[in-house]
C-alpha cells in the first residue's frame, strides 16, 4: 500500500520535474545561444570600430591633441564593451547591457563612416583640376529647312577672324562628320547680318560669341537656332602658388561662372573675388572686381577687355588679368557658377542678408523683389540678389557689394551655428560637383584642423574698387561696342594696399 502510494506521488510529481529540467535546459540553450551570438557580435563591432578608426586616420582632418582624446575614448568604450561580448562567463545581464551600448556606438560608427566617407569624396572631386571645356555652336536661321548636322554637308559657314587654337581643335572635330567650307568674317556684326541675308547657310561660333551676338542684335536668338553642339577639351596647367597656408598669407581668387552644370565649362566670369586670408591674425579680406573692369588679356598680347570675358579663355586667363592689374599673385583659386550657388544656400537653408534698397530684379527667367532691410534667401533668390545689377544707379559696383554681403552670410552661416554638424553630407554633396579648387586636399585639411584646434574666431573685412563707365569695344566683342569700367588707379592702388597690409598683418 505504501509502495502504491510512492508510486502515485512519484507519478504526481515527475510532470513538475520535468518542467523543471526542461526550464534548465532552456535556459541553458539560452546562455549558449546569447553566448555565441555575442561574441559574433563582438566580431562584428571591433571590425565596425577597425573601419571607423582607419577612416579617421586616413582622412587625417584631427589635430594630434583631439585624435588622442578620440582614440582614448574609443579604446576605454572598447576595453569595457569588447570583453562582456567576447567571454562566455559573463552574466546575462551584463551581455545585453553590452549589446545594447555596442548597437548604440556601431550605430555612431556607421553615421561617423558615412560622413567621413562623403568628406574624402568632396575633397577628391573639387580639388581634381582636369581639363576646361569649350563649346562651339553650328547655328541656322530658324526658318531654314536644315534639321540635322548631314544637312549642311557640303555648305558654307560663316565664322569669325580668330587665331585661336581652340577653333581649329573644334573645327577639326567637326571636320570629322561633315565636310563644310568656311568664310572667315573680320566682325561679329557681319557675321550675324550674313546669316540672316542668306551669305552663307549656317555660322560657326564659340557659346560665348553666340552670348554676345545675342545680346547685341535685336531678336537674333529668335531667328536662330543651334543645330549642332561641338565640345572640345582645353588642357589646363598648374596654377597654384603654394604656401604654408596655417603660418603664411595667401589669396584665392573666387571666379563665379555665368552658367549652370558642369564646372569645366569656360564662360563669361561674373563674380570675380579676391579672398585674401591671413591665418596667424585670423582676418579675411573680400575685395570684389567689378565684372565690367577693363583688364589687358596677357595671352593675347595684352589686348583690352573685361574683366568677365577673360572666363571665355580659361580660368588662367582671369589669374594672369588680375595679377597683372594689381601685382599681387593669387596663390589658389576657386571656380563656381549658378548651380554651386542655389544648391549651397539651400543645403545651409537659406541665408538672411540685408539690402540697402528695395528693388525687383531684371531679365531673369522669375522676377524677385527684395525689400529695403533684412530678407531671407533660399538658392535661387540668394543667386538673383548676387546678379541683379539694372536696379541701381551705381550698377555693378552695388552688385559686388551684394555678392560681398552673400558670401559673408554664407561664412557666418556655416561658422557660427550647428549648421555644419546638421547638414554635414548634404551641404557635401550639393556642391562637389559644382566647384573646383586648385589647392591640395591636404592644405584644406590643414587648415580645418588648424580651425578646430584653435576654435579662432575670424574678422571679415570687405572692400571693392570703382572706376568709370564708358561705351567702347573690347576684344571680345569686336566691332560691337559694349559698356566698361575704366579702373580709378587709386581705388585699384588703395584696395592692393589693404591686401598687402592684411597679408603682412599690418591691417587686423
């Protein structure tokens, strides 16, 4: 009867036993579960953490004393998260604690290599100086029954007197596809009057003739279209005149393009800017060319021009300009059009800028008006306060002031809030492909982590030369005649004194 009765207890109780064995082995599977999957993940993340440290290093954009600090910080993370996910002795809830702080920090990691991923692709695609490229246009009248490039084989073009090296290489690459007989035209004037009289079936010209031809005459682009594109490669050499730029002066010349797209593209420069930059003061010094400024052209035997038409011949051509009319070397530059404009305002979200007047702009696909005082800009209104130059009586001596003044919101945009730091891959990529910059990817790292050491603090002078209006030809425009700005020789020789005295420190 006893043993009945063991038999039944026993019977009673092994379904709770078994429970329990089941809940150790379960329990048990658990720990080695979690213990395997951590120490993958303890795999994973010190890879993770070898990447992001790597990137660190190679974009080498720290200065010493902050890269010690990260790579203490990095290290302690490491020696306290890296053994509670590698061993197995570990309890339970300390490993999750740990997987919880390493998702947390791979997660930093991966935002981390995100950014520094975009920083070295922005510093590789605007400091890679390739070649310039110009556009020659093969244009007919728009009442013509020519369609196509093979329509006009065999016929005869009009085009301009040049000597110029860049025709030839167009005209030989149009040679090429067509066979076409040119008449070479002493004056743009003639050459547009033979196209619409019917002398010859189409015109041969550089876009930035087509530019000028369709300022000068009345309704030409409407009587005219572009049947054909030729683009050609315009090698380009070293500019650069390095200096230390964390201990010695340097000026960049800002040349602003009248033109949207690619950066390569040679055309008319509109916002010319020298930027003159003292790293031991810590002053900058913005002096604005009107675009209009008679300059002698040195590659063509110091004939006269504007300023803005040096662009059509290359950024080289605006450099030697500019040295020859102030004597001062500009060390590096900076290349941007319309596109680097609109797309940087609005990464940054826009810029306030204040206006002196009020005013509606001019012959520009939208009209905008700004008023007298304070306004908010987005790109594209930012881009016509900078161009707008018929509302004022002074012209575009206003409008250097006005392109001066962007700049400078765009400076203390970026440097004096968490602009940088919120909208750090977008401001990248919205403007990489749309600016170049002759200076090495290691002098503007240099610079950053002079910046960052320092923290400094940088005074923003500005200053712009003057002169006289007067209606002449240039040659660029040939026979037509077009408004330029004679220099003030003391404006030009006061504005050089400022830039000397701020690179030898004796202005701050």
């Amino acid at each position: 009867m006893w043993n009945r009765r063991n038999k039944t207890n026993s019977a009673e109780r092994s379904p709770g036993a078994e429970t329990g064995a089941e809940t150790e082995r379960k329990e048990s599977r658990g720990r080695i579960y979690l213990n395997r999957f951590s120490k993958v993940w303890s795999v994973l993340y010190s890879l993770m953490l070898a990447g992001f440290v790597g990137m660190i290093l190679r974009l080498d954009m720290l200065p010493a004393n902050l890269l010690y600090k990260v790579l203490a910080v990095l290290a302690a993370l490491s020696l306290l998260i890296f053994p509670m996910l590698y061993f197995k002795n570990i309890h339970r809830s300390r490993k999750i604690v740990a997987l919880v702080l390493s998702v947390a920090l791979m997660g930093g990691y991966a935002y981390g290599m995100v950014n520094l991923n975009d920083t070295s692709s922005f510093f590789k695609e605007v400091t890679d100086v390739g070649n310039q490229t110009e556009d020659f246009y093969l244009i007919v009248k728009k009442s013509s029954s020519y369609e196509k490039l093979k329509d006009l084989d065999g016929k005869t073009a009009g085009t301009y007197f040049t000597t110029e090296s860049n025709y030839s290489s167009a005209k030989n690459k149009l040679a090429s596809s067509i066979n076409i007989t040119y008449k070479i035209i002493k004056t743009l004037s003639k050459l547009d009057d033979g196209l619409l009289q019917g002398d010859y079936e189409s015109v041969f010209v550089s876009a930035a003739q087509y530019k000028t031809m369709c300022e000068k005459v009345s309704n030409f682009k409407s009587k005219t279209r572009i049947i054909y594109t030729i683009r050609i490669d315009v090698s380009q050499k070293d500019l650069s005149k390095k200096v230390d730029v964390t201990q010695n002066s340097f000026n960049i010349y800002v040349s602003g393009l009248d033109t949207s797209g690619s950066i390569r593209e040679m055309s008319r420069s509109d916002v010319n800017m020298i930027v003159t930059v003292n790293p031991r003061t810590h002053v900058v010094l913005l002096t604005s060319i009107p675009r209009d400024y008679e300059i002698q052209l040195p590659s063509y035997d110091n004939a006269t021009d504007k300023l803005t038409h040096t662009g059509i011949y290359g950024i080289q051509e605006t450099i030697g300009a500019v040295e020859k009319l102030t004597g001062i070397d500009m060390n590096y530059y900076v290349k941007v059009n319309y596109s680097t404009v609109r797309r940087f305002v609005d990464a940054i979200g826009g810029i306030d800028v204040y206006s002196d007047y009020a005013f509606t702009t001019h012959g520009m696909a939208v009209q905008y008006t700004f008023r007298k005082g304070k306004n908010h800009l987005d790109g594209k209104k930012a881009l016509a306060f900078a161009r707008e130059r018929k509302s004022f009586e002074d012209g575009d001596v206003q409008r250097n002031r006005d392109q001066a003044k962007v700049m400078s919101a765009i400076i203390s945009k970026c440097t004096s809030s968490t602009t940088i730091l919120s909208r750090y891959s977008t401001i990248l990529n919205s403007c990489k492909q749309y600016m170049e910059i002759n200076m090495e990817a290691s002098q503007i790292k240099q610079l950053v982590k002079m910046q960052v050491n320092g923290g400094y603090k940088w005074k923003i002078k500005k200053q712009n030369v003057n002169g006289t209006s007067v209606l002449e030809t240039c040659y660029s425009s040939g026979d037509y005649q077009v408004y330029v700005m004679q220099p003030d020789e003391d404006d030009v020789t006061n504005a050089t004194d400022k830039i000397i005295g701020v690179m030898d420190g004796t202005i701050r």
